[in-house]
C-alpha cells in the first residue's frame, strides 16, 4: 500500500511498514504524556512575557539591553527551526525514546539556568540551548504519535495537540503575571515541569519500529513512497501558516490600542477569546472535517476562515469588531493548522517520518520567526498601519484557500472520468 497521498485525497493514513508486523497497543496514558510533552512549546512564550520589563531593568546596565532582553524569547524559536529537521532525522537512524527522554532532562537543566546565572549572554546561550531540547520534543513525541496511532484516531490527536498547546497558553498567559510577582526569575522555575515527564516516558513509552530497527531492503522498500518535492510543497506551506498563526498572539494588542483600548484586561480576554477559537476549530477538524472531508477541503475552508478573520481585523473600528474578528481568525486557524500537521503525517512513509516532521517543523517555526519582521515591514513600506499590514497577509492566507478549492474540485472532476 502506497504511503503518499496527494492533495486531494483521502484522509485515511498507513498504520505501518510492511512485513514489520503489529505494534503493542497505545493506551490513553501514552496519548496524555505525549500530548503534554508537545504542549511544553508555549512556554517559552506565554510564561516570561510578563517578567520581561523587570529583567529588562536587572540588566540595564548592558549595553543593546533592549534588543537583548526579547531575544530571550525569540532565541528558542530560531533555534527550533534551524535543528528541527536534523532532529528529526536522528530520530529516524538511532531511535526515539532515548532522545526524548533524554531531552526531557536536560530541557528542565537549560530551562531554568536563569535562577542562577548572572550574565545576560550566558542566559542568551541558555536559551539558545533549550531550543534545541524543545526541537527534540516537539519532533520526537508528534513523530511518535504517527507511531503509535494511524486514520481518523491519529488525525484526532493530531488535533488535540494544538488544543493542547492553545489552552496550555491561555493558563500561562496567566500564570506567568502571577508568578513574576515574585521576581523575574520565578517564572523560570516552571520549566522544571520536564522532569515530571522524564520517567512517565522512560516507563510508559516505547520504541517503535523504525528506520533504526530496519534491514537495508526494508529501509529500501519503506522508502520508495518518499516524495522529496511534496515535502517540500508542504513545507512551504508551513513557512506561510507559521507567518500567519502568530499574527495575533504578536501583533493584537497594537490593533486594540490602534483603536483606543487600552486596558490591559480588556486586550488580555480578547487574547483568551481568540484562543477559544483555535481550540474549537481543532476540536471540529479533529471530531467533524478530519473523517468527512479530504485534506484539500480541509485546508480550504480553514484558510478561507482565518483569512476572513484577518480582513475583520483590518476593518474593525471598535472593541467588539476586533474581538469577534479575533475569535473567527482562532476557529480558521484551529482547522488548518492540525490539517497540514496530519497532511504532512500522512504523506511520510515510516523510515522518513521523523525527517518529514523535522523539517515541517522547522518551516513552521521559521515562519513564526519571520512574522514581526514581514508585518512590521509592511507596516513601515507602503501599509501605513498595522491593521493594513495584517490586511495585506489576509490576501496569502485566501490565496491558499482558493489554491486548495481549486485542488479540491479538480479532484472532484478526475473522479468522475
């Protein structure tokens, strides 16, 4: 049975290489500790936001302090997208539970080294550190889900990853102004939470069978499905969702004070609407589009519902307009996002699978990266504002919607030669 499946096709996905026979029975135990592990991504973001002027002001006798200091939050995410793919790629030559427990350590050691460095630069290399660790885990325990899971189950936690990881932001977005209360360094402490998971893992988890398990003819036969230029189509894709999905966790408190909302309560529930958006969109692909609709529609309707969001915000005038907006750009982006994870999941035969997610994720993650930098670019070169700006990236996200119809009724019409 073929591992590829195209753009239009079915969603139904390969359980496993052939002649490697039947894996040991996943439970819901397995599920929770990987899901939680994937979850771990938002910290970096959501706990230390808070903390950060206080930091700013411990450090201010360092010279470039200002650019310094929020770079203690971008660090990681470059660092995820520069060594994703090559994590992946370990993965499948000498196995996973090792690196994920073994990562799962040493994210909790590098994570909160800022209790007791004392030079900006050495928490700057921390940092730098602990993204190659959440490289690790990101990579390792989503491959390991397509491991342990395959069809419409696999696609459902697929799903539950992102509602994870969206409701797992929400809780820190308020946890961490309580714990930086206590000083800027407390909120670092929360990264010790690893350490918990390290021996659930190392007891519950197992090695599947992979790349690292195989003959050289398995390896070869598993691998004659691999498409090098459809990975890349899909990671190209992730390089424009990743641009897209941090539009409003970055830039939706300047739209509220564009408009003159300024308190800070106000902003903060409008951040938790949009965030009830993601989860439900990731609960209707998980539990409605995952099984009813192939990964073109999919991705078209997700698309065309996030990209509505955004010329929502571009219009809004007040508070309301631009929560509602917020909110529908949070269902579109609930859908598509865990519709490309599992598109990606799909086309990865076994041998390739951690390499193939790797490198998803690396794309997806520099295209977080790359998002201040474009939206502000707009701004400052012909956009005028920042409403106009994200206006302007509502045209690439309908864009894809309109490319994946196409594909999608394209589909339909080969189907009835």
């Amino acid at each position: 049975m073929s591992h590829s499946t195209a753009l239009g096709a079915s969603p139904a996905g390969p359980t496993g290489p052939t002649g490697l026979g039947a894996m040991p029975q996943p439970r819901l135990i397995h599920a929770l500790i990987l899901l939680v592990t994937c979850g771990l991504n938002v910290l970096v973001t959501a706990i230390l936001g808070p903390s950060l002027p206080a930091m700013q002001a411990h450090f201010q006798d360092v010279p470039g302090v200002e650019y310094l200091v929020p770079m203690t939050m971008s660090m990681p995410l470059l660092t995820v997208a520069i060594v994703s793919v090559f994590v992946g790629e370990l993965a499948d030559r000498f196995g996973r539970k090792p690196l994920l427990v073994g990562s799962a350590v040493l994210y909790a050691a590098v994570g909160t080294a800022p209790l007791y460095l004392d030079s900006l630069y050495a928490i700057l290399a921390s940092r730098c550190a602990l993204g190659i660790m959440e490289a690790v885990l990101m990579t390792v325990s989503t491959t390991l889900i397509g491991d342990y899971w395959s069809g419409a189950q696999r696609d459902r936690y697929m799903s539950l990853q992102t509602t994870v990881a969206s409701t797992s932001a929400f809780l820190f977005n308020t946890l961490g102004g309580l714990i930086a209360e206590q000083g800027w360094r407390a909120p670092y402490t929360v990264f010790a939470i690893s350490l918990a998971l390290a021996p659930l893992m190392a007891w519950f988890l197992w090695e599947p069978r992979t790349r690292a398990s195989m003959t050289p003819e398995q390896f070869a036969q598993d691998s004659q499905s691999f498409r090098s230029d459809r990975l890349g189509m899909i990671c190209g894709f992730a390089v424009l969702l990743g641009i897209a999905f941090l539009t409003v966790p970055v830039h939706f408190g300047f739209l509220h004070g564009a408009i003159g909302v300024r308190s800070p309560a106000q902003i903060g529930m409008a951040y938790g609407i949009n965030s009830l958006g993601v989860i439900a969109g990731t609960l209707i692909f998980g539990w409605v589009l995952a099984t009813r609709l192939n990964v073109a529609w999919q991705l078209a309707l997700g698309a065309l519902i996030s990209g509505i969001g955004f010329v929502l915000m571009r219009q809004a005038g007040d508070y309301q307009a631009l929560t509602v907006a917020g909110f529908v750009n949070g269902l579109g982006m609930g859908i598509v996002l865990p519709a490309m994870v599992t598109w990606n999941m799909r086309e990865l035969p076994v041998s390739r699978r951690g390499m193939g997610i790797g490198a998803f994720q690396s794309a997806f993650q520099f295209g977080l990266f790359l998002n201040p930098l474009i939206v502000v670019w707009l701004e400052q070169h012909g956009a005028g504002s920042r409403a106009a700006a994200v206006g302007w990236l509502s045209w690439a996200v309908l864009g894809l919607a309109a490319m994946a119809a196409l594909t999608a009724v394209a589909g339909l019409r080969h189907g009835r030669r």
